[in-house]
C-alpha cells in the first residue's frame, strides 16, 4: 500500500466536527494535514511530516495518534493573533 494511502486509511478511524485530516506527498515527503472545516480565510492549514521511521514502525497507528495530537496543540496556538509576549499586541502594557 502506498504511505498517502495507509496514512489515509489511518485517518479515517478519526472523525472531528471542527477538523479535516488528509495526508499528502510534498516534495518526496509524507505530510499530515490538519484543517479547519469552514475554514476563516486567515486561518492556515497545517502540515506535519511523517518521518520514514515513525511511517515503518510497526506502532504507526499509535504513533500517527500522538502526531495528531501534538499537531492539534501546535496548531491552535498558532492561531493566536496576540500574546502577552506579542511585541505587537495593542493591549500590552507600555
């Protein structure tokens, strides 16, 4: 089976009202996508590789659970317009 393919038979036991999740092949590299459903047009799509070791590995179903995790949590700090530590953040304290 192709490594798209598997990820995406992997990504199947997985439904989220609010996220898609595909796998794509970008430049001879085996990519996790992450994306909002209705997505607001200033809102990015995120991309995680998938290593060669961790897509070979026989607990790859384990493994690609923890990638979607930790990718859900990176991906939703980056959509933070402003934090406390945000030189441009209008409300900060002077």
């Amino acid at each position: 089976m192709e490594p798209v393919a598997r990820v995406e038979q992997e990504l199947r036991k997985y439904k989220h009202p609010l996220l898609d999740f595909s796998a794509r092949e970008e430049n001879g590299r085996l990519e996790l996508v992450i994306d909002l459903k209705n997505k607001p047009p200033d809102i990015h799509t995120y991309y995680l590789e998938i290593h060669p070791r961790d897509f070979e590995n026989k607990q790859f179903p384990w493994t690609l659970q923890r990638m979607i995790f930790d990718g859900l949590h990176d991906y939703f700090v980056e959509m933070f317009v402003y934090t406390p530590q945000s030189l441009d953040n209008p409300d900060a304290p002077v």
